[in-house]
C-alpha cells in the first residue's frame, strides 16, 4: 500500500510539475514510470516466491490483477501518460499463475470443508429430540440451505474480485463440489428416512429438508 500510493503521488508531482522542465526527447515521465514500476514489480515478485498465506497471496493477486492495473494505472491524471509507457504486469505470466493455483486449490479446499461440517451439523440437528424452526407457518432447515449457496457465492465473488478468469475458474470447480455435496446430503436424508421412524419430529424434519429443495434449485 505504501508503495502503491508513493508511486502513485511521486509520478503526480513528476506529469504536473517536472515533466514539461526537460525536452520531450528526454522522455522524463517514462523514465522515471519505468523505475518505479521495475522497484515495484520487484518487491511483488520477492514476495511471490516467499512461503505466503493464503490472505496474503489473495492480497498480492489482487494487486497484480485488480488494484495496480485498475486502482493505480487508470488514475484519471496518469492514464494518458501511462498509457504511452506500457508497463506490464507486476509479476512474469507463469508465477501469476502458479499463486492463482495455490489460490483456488485452497478457496476450493476451504468451501469443500465448509460444506461438509455444515451438513455434519444439520445430520446431528436430525438426532435431537427438537422440533424443526418455522418460517412463515412452513418447516424449513433453512440455515443449511443459506449457508451452503452463501459459501459458494462469497466463494465465486472473491475469485471475481481478483479477474474474470479466476472467477470463473473457481465457479468451473464449484460447479462439481455442489452436486458431490448435495449427493452426501439426499444419501445422509435417505438414511434418515429410514432409520428415523421412531424420532419424535420425524414428519416434521422430511417437510423441512423437502422444503430446502426449492431453495437448492
């Protein structure tokens, strides 16, 4: 952040005040766009090659995608003139890569994991002698189907947030992590079905995770 906004204000000072102190041929604004961006993607591709978190590869990612590129480059005093210089990217194409990958293999691990302790928590709901909420007079387990499509969108957004591209990469992955899930849930509901005839809610907990259908589709 302190890098982004001394660049950002230094090559400020340099299109108002400096610039136009030198002959054109001197090139001044490249000149010193380049040497910061060079310093700059520096410290980005030390950072890349270092052990990261997964918060701060997300972070990093997102500048080389979103906030450098967008935030920074498109400031409506430097666009023009940044235009002209070309910079590239913050990092080289295949270490971009290879942390998009560590990105969605662990957003990916983490809302598979989530998923699951989420249906754990909703089989050992069934087991309690409690009968399920209501909302709007109808039995609903709501709080399965709320946090399974909220887990997925947060997912999808975030991945969105860093480029298109990683978006939909993760939105690809998720769309096979979702029918796994609901799979492990009817097979977890079927077993219900069957062995739960005695429970003193049983009727109640089928038109609750009946009425979860609408909400899945």
């Amino acid at each position: 952040l302190h890098m982004g906004k001394t660049m950002r204000e230094d090559l400020t000072v340099v299109v108002k005040y400096i610039k136009q102190l030198y002959p054109p041929e001197f090139n001044m604004f490249s000149t010193y766009a380049e040497l910061y961006h060079n310093y700059f993607a520096s410290q980005a591709k030390k950072n890349a090659e270092s052990h990261l978190e997964d918060k701060d590869i997300y972070l990093l990612l997102s500048w080389v995608h979103n906030i450098y590129p967008k935030d920074m480059r498109k400031d409506h005093v430097l666009a023009e003139e940044l235009e002209k210089v070309k910079l590239g990217s913050l990092l080289p194409s295949s270490l971009s890569k290879e942390l998009e990958k560590k990105y969605l293999d662990s957003e990916e691990a983490t809302i598979k994991n989530s998923l699951t302790r989420c249906l754990d928590k909703e089989i050992q709901r069934w087991k309690e002698d409690k009968e399920p909420e209501k909302l709007n007079g109808h039995f609903q387990s709501e709080l399965l189907a709320i946090f399974v499509i909220q887990s997925i969108y947060s997912g999808q957004k975030r991945a969105k947030d860093i480029s298109a591209a990683v978006g939909e990469e993760l939105s690809h992955r998720l769309s096979k992590e979702l029918p796994a899930f609901l799979k492990s849930y009817k097979d977890a509901f079927e077993d219900f079905k069957e062995k739960g005839r005695k429970h003193t809610y049983y009727k109640p907990i089928l038109i609750a995770n009946i009425n979860n259908c609408w909400n899945f589709r």
